[in-house]
C-alpha cells in the first residue's frame, strides 16, 4: 500500500482523531467519582436540598411514561 502525497493531511487527520480518542480512553474515572461515568457529576445533597425546598418534585414528571420491551406488554 502506497500513501500518496495528497493524502498525508487525511492520514495525519486520522491518526490524530485515534491518538486524541486513545488518550481520552485511557485516562480513566478521576478518584473523585470512581465507577461514575461522564463529565458531570451530579450533586446528591444540593438536589436533596432543593426537593426538601419545594423547588424539586420528589416524583417524575406527569408527561413521563417509561417504555417497555415489547414483550412486556407494549408502553405504558
């Protein structure tokens, strides 16, 4: 296989993408959450707070129907 000059900056592209999405990989959980996914991290006791306030319903929304596998009977 031969890499023709006019494909250098999609291969240097390529190889950049992998390198940026191996290292965001391989960094790992932080020790501040570990186990927990993602960037956010969610405040327990400040939610708690505000539903004790009254600023958050302790229950789902009225619109919100969970979804069920089709075997188990459809939506509801």
């Amino acid at each position: 296989m031969r890499i023709h000059l006019h494909d250098l900056p999609l291969v240097v592209l390529v190889a950049a993408n992998l390198l940026a999405v191996g290292g965001f990989l391989g960094v790992g959980p932080t020790e501040s959450a570990p186990g927990s996914g993602g960037w956010r991290r969610v405040d327990i006791e400040a939610v708690a707070r505000r539903i004790e306030g009254g600023d958050l319903s302790p229950r789902e929304a009225l619109w919100y129907h969970p979804v069920r596998a089709s075997g188990e009977g459809g939506r509801q």
